[in-house]
C-alpha cells in the first residue's frame, strides 16, 4: 500500500517522503487506520518494521490538526496549540530507543506546527528542565527520568490525548511496572493507550489489562521469530578461545561492521580490549558509559571508524543502524526473547542479515531455551582448533551437577526446618524451643 492511499495531510505526507517511504510495512498499514479510530491498541510486530512511523504518523498528523483548530480560539485551547500542555507521551525503556524515536518524529514533524523532544536518565536535569517548561505537544520519555520531572513539578500529563508504551515487555523486564503505575495516575485526561511490543509476554497482556480499555490487537508475524532473512548460526567453541574465533572470523572474512553482544559490562570491557590488541578498532556501549561516550561510540561506528561495536543488552533495543550486516551474541543472553531482540540489529526493512552466536558448553542451557522459542534447531558449526575438549564439557558438566545438589540440600534443610517448627508448634513447646535441636532429634531416630 501507497503512503498516498493513508490520506495523511500535506504536510506531514512531504515529510513522510522526503525520508523516502514510498510503501507501508504491514505493521503500518494495519495500525494506522485502527489508531485514527480512537480505540487501544495493543500491537505486536518483529522489530525493524516500521513500528514507530506505525504510531507516531496518526499521532502526529491528528496533533497538528487540532492545534491548527485551536490556534483561532482565544480558549484553553490556546494553551495546547502554542505546545505548552503534552498531548502525546511516548515511554520507551532505554535511552538509545528514545533518541531513535525522537529523531524520527522531529524527522516526521519537520513541516508542521508541533514541538517535540526527549527525556531520558543520563541527560542534564536542567536542560530538560528548560525544554520541558518551554512548552512541548510531544515527550518521549524513560519512565524514570520522567518521574523524577513530574516530582519537582516540571512537567504536566494532565492533558496527554495519546499515551505510547513501546517495547512494553523490555520495560516490565527492566523493573519499570511500578513508575509506570505512578504514571498513569498523573494522566487525568481521557487519553488512547497503545502498546506496542516485539513479543507479546503473559506480563505484557497482564499489565495490557490494566491500561488498555477494550482494545484491538495487532499482530503482524509470528511471535518470538526472527526474520527470515536473517542467516543464523551457532559456533561450538571453547569459552577460553571465543576471543581468538572471533578476530579471525572477523578478520579471514573482512566483516567491516560488527555489533557483538556482551554478557557483563565488565566482559564487554575485556573483549574491546582484546580486539584492539587483535588489531581490531573497536568501541563501548554499555550503562556504565555516559550517554555522551555511548552517542559518540554509536556514530562511530556508523561511519566506518570502529569495525566492532561492544555492547550489552541496553543496546539490544533502540539501536537502528542502517544495512548493519553482522549481529554476534559473544555471549547468550540469559532470556530467550533478548536474542529475538539482538538479532533484529540485522536484516531490518526486508534486509538480508547474518547473526553468529558462540556457544561453550556454559551456553547450551540459553541455546536449548532459544531453540525452544524460536523452534529452530542449529547446528552446531565446529572450526577446528577452536572446539573445547571433553574436559572442560565434563568439568562443567560437574560443576553444574554439584550446584544443583546444594541447592537441593539446601531446599530440603529448609523444608525439614519447616517440619520442625510445626511440630514444635503442635507438641506445646513454645517459642523458645529450639527447631534444630527437634530436627537433629528425628534424626537420630533414624
């Protein structure tokens, strides 16, 4: 479907095509017209297919409407259409998404009458502070950097027609339930919810259930898949030779444009290190870095300065990074649904992609529960010299058997410790009574 056959008004369709749209993505065309109906919408999507113009088009163009009616109107309304009161919120769980976001709706909005900006942990207080108090008619917003405006009386909600959440199951993930909870009770203005997730998670319809009024769902593909332009693969390698695959895969095969995905910042810092020694230019991006040092090492990246960009799942989300050829997960993430995530870095917009993941025997448990959610069987690719031997598998192997055992032990002292006190608690023997001794007595008797 033609971007002409939406009837999105002049000057947002100018816009729209200048960043050269010429067709819907599914996802567009299925949530547009139901957005411009004024239900909830809870929509689901693989990532890289358009979600943000999905919402933010119909958004904006209805925005720029009504401030263009009221700019006549000597009302309350004067307030809205000089973009001092927020009509459109956008919650968005990490600060790469919220720029990501951001630039596409000042991109969209450039020709017409609306103010938009960004506010994210990270950034300056006061310079948000004096964006905010300028006057803003859309906000994207990390729920708790927001929160932390809407405490000191820095920004009103009180008149938001449109609420976003998206990527909604990365924000429950991330602990943000209960901020967006405070949230929802700032907006007072009869507003449309829409929810918008790359998968659609039993805490997703829960808290959907919450905040959506009826709502109509949308869903475009398969949940938890990845494209299938995607070429996936899984390297069988020793946990210690990783480093050294690696560089020579990246070296042997001249991989200009790598993103490879970390387990711990503390990792993430090692193996940047370590490609540098390799002679491998590489760049950071992880929480602990600032988000002047993360926007620097993004468009780094981008222009071809670094060939490996470093980075833990805070970039798994947000991160849009046109024709991103290789997708690497150095180490498996510990949720399933987070290598659906990685690995839409690649093959976005119909694009062909290759996602690589090196497995030791400490990753088989994450790739077992991948395979099980994407049901996908790898193969396991061994290069040789780079396979581990049967001693560590065995030692590994030992090591996990002896955790399990520990803890079962320890389960069952806890449950006998439980047995005790109710007996305790049945013979009379009062609170002062020891549980141990009890247990250690039933032992004896047997």
């Amino acid at each position: 479907m033609s971007v002409d056959a939406i009837g999105l008004s002049a000057n947002l369709l100018k816009a729209v095509k200048a960043c050269g749209y010429k067709n819907l993505t599914p996802i567009q065309q299925q949530a547009i017209p139901v957005i411009r109906q004024g239900v909830d919408v809870l929509a689901s999507a693989q990532t890289g297919t358009g979600k943000t113009a999905a919402f933010s088009l119909p958004i904006l163009d209805e925005i720029a409407k009504a401030n263009n009616a009221a700019n006549s109107a000597a009302t309350e309304n004067d307030k809205v259409a000089s973009g001092q009161a927020i009509r459109a919120l956008i919650l968005t769980p990490t600060r790469e998404l919220a720029n990501q976001i951001a630039e596409n709706v000042k991109t969209f909005s450039q020709f017409l009458p609306i103010r938009s900006g960004v506010i994210y942990g990270g950034g300056r207080m006061a310079s948000q502070t004096n964006m905010l108090k300028q006057g803003l008619d859309v906000l994207i917003a990390t729920p708790g950097r927001l929160l932390e405006h809407l405490t000191l009386r820095n920004v009103d909600l009180s008149q938001v027609k449109f609420l976003v959440l998206d990527e909604a199951d990365r924000m429950l993930d991330m602990g943000f339930l209960t901020d967006i909870e405070k949230l929802m009770v700032a907006i007072k203005h009869k507003h449309q919810t829409l929810m918008f997730s790359a998968t659609f998670s039993e805490r997703v319809k829960s808290l959907a259930n919450q905040l959506l009024v009826t709502p109509k769902t949308i869903s475009v593909a398969k949940q938890n898949t990845t494209s299938g332009k995607i070429k996936q693969a899984v390297y069988w390698v020793s946990e210690a030779r990783k480093r050294e695959l690696l560089s020579e895969l990246i070296g042997v095969n001249n991989w200009q444009q790598v993103l490879v995905f970390a387990g711990t910042k503390e990792s993430a810092n090692t193996l940047a290190k370590e490609l540098k020694l390799d002679g491998i230019k590489a760049a950071l991006c992880h929480g602990d870095k600032t988000q002047g040092a993360r926007n620097k090492a993004l468009e780094q990246f981008k222009e071809g300065q670094v060939r490996v960009l470093v980075a833990t799942d805070v970039a798994a989300r947000g991160l849009d990074i046109d024709d991103l050829a290789y997708v690497v997960n150095f180490h498996l993430p510990f949720l399933a649904e987070d290598y659906v995530h990685r690995v839409g870095r690649t093959g976005r917009a119909g694009k062909s992609g290759t996602a690589i993941s090196l497995v030791s025997p400490k990753d088989e448990r994450f790739l077992e529960n991948i395979e099980l959610l994407i049901e996908r069987k790898f193969e396991r690719i061994i290069v040789p010299g780079y396979e581990f031997n049967r001693t560590e598998a065995d030692e590994y192997q030992q090591a996990t058997v002896k955790k399990e055992s520990k803890n079962r032990y320890r389960a069952t002292q806890e449950k006998n410790q439980g047995i005790a006190k109710k007996e305790l608690k049945k013979k009379g023997q009062g609170r002062g009574a020891s549980a141990t001794k009890y247990n250690n007595k039933i032992k004896k008797k047997r």
